[in-house]
C-alpha cells in the first residue's frame, strides 16, 4: 500500500466517524432524525469528496491537500466550507481542468511543475 492510499483510507475512516459524532450530537441536540440524516450524508460526502482531491494530490506528491483536511477537520459545515475552499485554492488547475496538475516539491507544485503528461510545465498539464 502505498503512502497515497494509506492516507486515503485513513482520512476516510475519520471523515465517517467525525461524521457520525455530529450526527450524534445533533441527534441529542433534539434534531429530528431525518434533517440530522440529511446533514449525515451531506458531511460525509463532502469530506469523501475532499479527500479524492487529497488522494489525486498525494498521488504526485503533493501533500498540501492531506493538510488541508487535517487542518479543516470534518463533519460540520464550517470544516466543509474552509476545506473545500482551501483545496480549490491549492489545487484550482486540478478543479477546472480536471487534471491533477499539482505536482510536490519545491518550486514544482500548484500547476508550476513538469507535466508527466505532455512533457511541458505550467497550466497546460
């Protein structure tokens, strides 16, 4: 298993469970169940989501989007929105172009970086 997919599983497994402790407090908080269930699934996916953008990221060498959900946490609408955001911005090539052009490594990330792909650097990975 390589370091990208241990990442990926491990910040899997606490997406669901920082998920599922939400879910719980909002359950005892007196939400109804269905809206709580709603706010479930929507946190969980979120943070599944983020963490596909952190896997792609990984995969190059770029750690930055494995930060950036450490730092955001999730389960909560506030962890939704600062990781999401904080991803679209490390990594925008990546979200509008739909290639992982965020390559690690000093002076090489963020779109920057050698294009394994076409063999050139910059935006057009």
């Amino acid at each position: 298993m390589s370091h990208a997919d241990f990442m990926r599983t491990m910040t899997g497994l606490t997406c669901g469970m920082q998920s599922l402790v939400s879910y719980i407090d909002a359950r005892q908080s007196g939400v109804p169940a269905n809206v709580a269930s709603v706010n479930f699934a929507g946190n969980l996916f979120n943070g599944l989501a983020r963490n596909e953008v952190a896997y792609e990221m990984q995969r190059f060498g770029n750690p930055m989007g494995n930060l950036i959900n450490m730092y955001a946490g999730y389960g909560n609408p506030v962890s939704n929105t600062v990781g999401t955001l904080g991803l679209m911005s490390a990594c925008s090539p990546w979200m509008f172009f739909n290639t992982p052009c965020c390559y690690g490594g000093f002076g090489m990330g963020y779109g920057f970086g050698f294009s394994p792909m076409w063999g050139m650097g910059g935006f057009w990975c």
